[in-house]
C-alpha cells in the first residue's frame, strides 16, 4: 500500500501563485544584454522614432502618471521574466479603456510608431518586451471584472485582470478559471489568451479556442474588433476571435474577454509517484486514463534533475524518496468518496503492478498546495542556475522523454543542467538546459537540432508558450510554407505598417 505523508515541512518561498515583482524577477546576477547587441543580425524596422510631440499626445491622453518615459523606470518593462532578451524603449504606456487603447494604436499607426503590448510580462519567449525601442502599451490598469453568470458559467472581464485574482473572485460563486498555469500570480488573461496558454489542466477543460467564448480587440489602426460574443454557439461566418487566439499581440491588442469557466470541483485529490523509469511513466498514464476516466484533471511529469531544483535551490521538500521520475496525478470531481474510492483503486493497481514504487496522496488543501508548488516552482528556480536555454515542445507521447536524453550526450557536463518535466497529458515536455552564463557556443549546439528532431518526429516547436521573438526563424520546422504565407497575408492585411509587436512571431 501507500505509505501516508510524510510531513512536508515549511514549504519555503515559491508558492502556487507567486507573485513576481516586475524587475526583481530572476536571478541571473545583472540585466541581461541588450537584444539588439545579443542578435547583431535582427535589424531595426523603419519606424518612426519617439519624439516629445508623441510624448506630449499620449500624456495628454492618459495623463503623466500613465505616461512612463524615465528610463531607469522603463527598465522594468524592457526585460523578459527570464532574463533573457532586453529591449530599450522609453515609453511605456498605461491605458485604462478601449477606446484609449484605440487612440494610442491609432496615433502610434498614422505616425508609424512600433508598439509592443504588454501584460504580466511572464511570456518565456521574448514576445512581451521591445526588441529595440518600441513603445510598450501594458494592460496592467485595464482590470475589472464586468460580470460573473452563475447560471452559464460566464465571465467577462478585462484583458489586464490577473489570472489568479479571477480565479478568486470566481471562487466566492463556486466557479474556477478553465486554466492554471504556474504564472497565475503575475500573467494576465489577456496575455494567457494572446499566447493560447495551455498550463497544468487542459487536459481536462480544452484549451483557449474552446473556453474563449468572444473577445474585443483593437485593431492596428485603430478599430475596435466587439467579437464579445457570450454564446456558446454562434455559425455567423469567420470565427475571428480565433485570430486573436495565439497571436502574441501581432494582429490587435485585446482588450476584453468572455470566457466559459467550469464549476469549482467540490474533491480534489493529488498524489505524487516515484517510478523508476519513462516506460513506467507511460504505463501511469495510460492506467491513470483508464481508471480516473472523466475525473483525471492533471498528469504531469518531473525528472529527478527537475526535483533537485527545488528541494536545492528552493528549498522544497519532497514528501518521498529519491527517485528517476516523479509524477503529479490530479483528481477533480463533485463525489469526495467516488473520487477517492477511484484514486486508491488506480494507486493500488499502479503499485501492486509495481510501475509505481512509492508515493503519497492527499485531499488536504495545504498539502495539495504543497504537492503543486513542487511542480510549480521548477521555473522559477531554474533561473537559480544560471542562464535557461528553454525548449516547450510537442512530441509523440512515446518520445516525450528521449530529447533530454539526446542533449545529455550532445551537451554533457558544459551544462549546469539538463533537464525535463511537463504536461504528459497533453504531450508537452519543457527541456530546459541551464548553464552558468548565455553562451553563443551552446546555442549552436542546441539549435537548430531541437527544431530537426522535433519536426523529424511531426512534433511541434512551440507546444504552449508561442514563437515570440526567439523561435520565428524555426516556425517552418511545424508550419508549411503555404501556412506561412497565409500567416503573413492576414498579418498585411490587419497591421499594413508592421507596427504591432514587429520582429515577433512571423519569419523574415
Ligand atoms: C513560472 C511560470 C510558469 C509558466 N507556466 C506556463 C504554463 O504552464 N503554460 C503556458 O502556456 N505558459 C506558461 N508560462 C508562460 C506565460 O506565463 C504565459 O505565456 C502567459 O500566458 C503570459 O501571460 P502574460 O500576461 O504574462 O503575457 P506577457 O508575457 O506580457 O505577453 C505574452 C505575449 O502576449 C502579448 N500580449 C500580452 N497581452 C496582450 C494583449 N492584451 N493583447 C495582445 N497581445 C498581448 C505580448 O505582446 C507577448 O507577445 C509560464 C511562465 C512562468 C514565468
């Protein structure tokens, strides 16, 4: 059987939802370098340059206090929650309606001015800070929630509410957000459905395009998109909002969301599994499918390296021993004694079968939370290593695992780290090798071969984080050139000067 938990201590620092202050995120001691100086070969787009008459136009709109252009003030805006890529831009604005939004896009349009929007700044792609000196439109101001429908489910709110405050909020009528991610303290739901997060449970509630019920956008010009639809069903030719879905800020700025959310389950049961070997991962899996059925809400992989962040750096405990893989099994039900009755079944097959070793389940809230920081924290304490070269692919679940294998050999002890965890449910591993510092040399060894022997195996090179600024060079290892092309046809159609989020997404 089981052995019962065994005392997780204080779980320090780290918790599901922390909430990353702008700018004192990460670790990696310094900024980093500047974009434009890291990728020399990126050249800068022929946009207008920030005047004081723009600047005297946007203060007059939104006020001084909205209006951000002291650069030791801006710092926070132009650097990625990873450290990654640095823009310069002095200007950071701060609107609080859409018909703001659409005076600045507007302007920023007939003066062709760049602009990068901007929500918590929690993207791991680079897609959510300036490359060079685009003006930064943040959604933080824009974060009311209009209406909670406790018959239909429905929430409506705006684009800069945080993803946690709204599952808070929904909390108090029974409901819950469809999507969880680690981020949820800092990411906003207009950045989660312009990026089409995935995160901890879509294997149970879907993804964005199916939860998204409408949305209202601004166009690059100008032009309010109200595709705010609370319909469940609505066949009236294109689905538009669909566009807006995934596209990383390059075809509008959202501005506000409908969006379906689930009740709140009234059970949840979490248990955490040591196993031996990926094949006993894989077995897990496929049992935990089988005898949870509808009720199995997240399956989600740790390597023993991925552990080892957090117990290390974070200072986490495990509430078992050591061992190869860990999984995270989540239940969420409306019957506490179905649900538990189901979960010690598939516990009991797993460890009498022997593909599971040793392990712990819980009901309890706090050692629930415990349980899900361990997972949680692994990016947040990466960061602790050094600098992340991170990798969010889609591969065919039997190869989910053999990629960090593969840069072990390639990379071997020049790397910190190489390690993966991720959404087993849903097909999506996080590679992520950490070395001391940025290092050219084993980025020419990671890439281009990541993108090959993703697309050698029909996977994907961006399972849920999006291209952003660092992967548009590689889209076409996971898109046709005739998709391409289409990409690019809408994107000339909808923002004919390039000014939204330039640089990002789209191939060259
Ligand atoms: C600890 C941690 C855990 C994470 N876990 C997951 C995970 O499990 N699953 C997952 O998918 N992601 C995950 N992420 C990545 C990130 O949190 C998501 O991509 C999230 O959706 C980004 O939301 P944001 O508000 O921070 O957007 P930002 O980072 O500010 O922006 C992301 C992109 O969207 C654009 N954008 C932002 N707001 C708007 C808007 N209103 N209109 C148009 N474009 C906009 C930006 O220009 C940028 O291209 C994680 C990140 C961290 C730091």
């Amino acid at each position: 059987m089981l052995r019962g938990w065994r005392g997780l201590g204080v779980i320090r620092s780290a918790s599901p939802g922390t909430r990353f202050p702008q700018y004192t995120r990460g670790y990696a001691a310094g900024l980093p370098e500047l974009t434009k100086d890291r990728y020399s070969h990126v050249k800068r787009g022929n946009f207008a340059t920030l005047e004081q008459n723009h600047l005297k136009f946007f203060t007059d709109l939104l006020g001084e206090n909205r209006v951000v252009s002291n650069p030791s003030d801006c710092q926070a805006y132009n650097v990625d929650w990873i450290r990654s890529v640095r823009g310069y831009s002095n200007c950071v604005l701060k609107p609080r309606t859409t018909q703001e939004v659409s005076e600045i896009l507007a302007f920023c349009n007939r003066h062709r001015l760049a602009v990068c929007p901007q929500g918590g700044n929690t993207g791991l792609v680079g897609g959510s800070v300036p490359v060079f000196d685009e003006i930064i439109v943040n959604t933080g101001l824009m974060n009311k929630i209009l209406s909670i429908d406790e018959i239909s489910g429905v929430l409506v709110c705006e684009a800069g509410c945080v993803l946690e405050t709204l599952d808070d909020r929904l909390a108090e009528k029974d409901l819950m957000m469809p999507l969880d991610l680690g981020a949820k303290g800092s990411c906003h739901i207009g950045g989660n459905i312009s990026t089409n997060a995935g995160g901890l449970r879509l294997l149970r509630y879907g993804n964005l395009h199916g939860s998204v019920l409408g949305l209202e956008a601004v166009k690059a010009d100008g032009e309010i998109m109200d595709l705010l639809s609370t319909l469940k069903k609505d066949n009236t030719g294109f689905h538009l909002k669909h566009l807006f879905i995934g596209s990383e800020g390059t075809l509008g700025l959202v501005t506000k969301i409908a969006i379906q959310c689930p009740p709140k389950p009234k059970a949840t049961n979490v248990s955490f599994l040591g196993l031996q070997t990926f094949e006993n991962v894989l077995e897990t899996f496929q049992l935990a499918r089988k005898e949870l059925g509808e009720i199995l809400s997240s399956f989600e992989l740790i390597d023993a390296l991925s552990l080892d962040i957090v117990t290390g750096h974070l200072g986490l405990k495990s509430p078992i021993q050591d061992f190869p893989f860990y999984v995270l099994v989540e239940t969420q039900g409306s019957n506490a004694t179905h649900d538990e009755d189901k979960m010690n079944r598939f516990l009991e097959i797993a460890m009498k079968t022997g593909t599971v070793e040793d392990g712990t389940v819980t009901n309890e809230d706090s050692k629930i939370k415990a349980i899900w920081a361990l997972r949680e924290s692994i990016t947040e304490g990466l960061l602790r290593d050094g600098y992340v070269f991170k990798y969010d692919l889609s591969l065919p679940i039997k190869e989910f695992y053999g990629i960090v294998t593969e840069f072990r050999k390639r990379i071997g002890e020049d790397a910190v780290r190489i390690c993966g965890y991720g959404h087993v449910g849903d097909g999506n591993i996080h590679l992520n090798i950490s070395t001391k510092e940025f290092s050219q040399d084993i980025l020419k060894r990671i890439e281009p071969f990541v993108y090959e022997h993703t697309s050698q195996l029909r996977g994907s090179v961006s399972a849920e984080h999006g291209i952003g600024f660092r992967k548009p060079k590689y889209v076409h290892y996971s898109k046709t050139e005739p998709a391409i092309n289409l990409m690019k046809d809408i994107k000339r159609i909808m923002d004919p000067n390039g000014i939204l989020n330039p640089y990002k997404v789209l191939p060259s």
